[in-house]
C-alpha cells in the first residue's frame, strides 16, 4: 500500500487538485507552493502549475491579502500589527499588506478594540490594578492591538 508521500501525479493532476485547493478558500502563493511540494512536483511543474493558477485568476495575492485581514479582523478580532505580521509570514508584498489593511474600516477598528478590551476586562479575576493592567494588555498586546492604543485604553478603564 502507497503512502500519501509516495503517490506520484501528472502535472494535469496536480493543476486539477490545486484549482479545487483555491477555489475552496483564497490561498496565497506560499500555500501553493508548499501543497506542491508535498505532492512531491518537481520545480518546472511547480511553477507551469502556479502560472495557470495565476493565469485563471484562481491564485490572486491581493485577494487572499484583503480576505485574509477582513476575516481575521471580523472573526478573531485582531488588531493590525498581528493581520500585518502574519501577512509578512505568508511572504505577502509591503503593496498588498497595504490593500488588506484598507478592508478594516477605522470607526469599527476602533468600535471593536474598545469591545474587546471592556469584555475581557470583565472576564479577569484579578483584584489588585497592576495585575488586572498587566493582564489585559498582555492580551490585547497578543492580538496585535497597537500599543499606544493599548496602554491608552488600560489606563484609562483601570483604576
């Protein structure tokens, strides 16, 4: 019996399983390449494969970028260091980091950093003000919540 590893594809089959990868959810180009590589492709294939996906607008980095920051902002609330920094992760340009950043709205950027930052409050048991600080800017800080807005807010709602 053939472990996945040792399954061997033909560019065809590999182009086929790729497009069905993108089209499920945007990909970036690091993804890609690296589900080619598992699929043991050799780097001619790699990149043949990776230009029709481009060509046939299933791989789009700007559109993987700005989906990206939208849904880790919506969903995770993230803040913009922690959607910049995995970005850069994913070998995303300066450009489209950029473009992924103009899909968070300031007002609900701000709207959403205050609601989290009142909600966790809420949820820390601490009683002494430096421990109750320390832990909610430690958790905002995490989430990639900008630091001036971070010990801003932690001042200002923790006595």
């Amino acid at each position: 019996m053939n472990s996945k590893s040792q399954i061997s594809y033909t560019v065809k089959e590999a182009e086929q399983a790729l497009k069905r990868y993108c089209a499920y959810r945007e990909r970036c180009h690091k993804e890609v390449e690296e589900k080619l590589k598992k699929m043991n492709m050799i780097p001619d294939a790699r990149d043949h494969i990776i230009y029709i996906l481009l060509q046939e607008n299933y791989l789009n980095e700007e559109r993987f970028a700005r989906s990206f920051a939208r849904g880790k902002f919506r969903i995770k609330k993230w803040g913009k260091r922690r959607i910049i920094s995995e970005l850069k992760f994913k070998q995303i340009s300066k450009r489209n980091i950029e473009f992924a950043l103009t899909e968070i709205p300031t007002e609900e950027y701000y709207t959403t950093f205050n609601e989290l930052a009142f909600k966790r409050l809420k949820q820390i048991k601490e009683t002494q003000p430096q421990k109750i600080k320390k832990k909610l800017a430690d958790y905002l800080l995490y989430r990639g919540w900008e630091s001036s807005l971070v010990f801003e807010k932690v001042n200002e709602i923790v006595n």
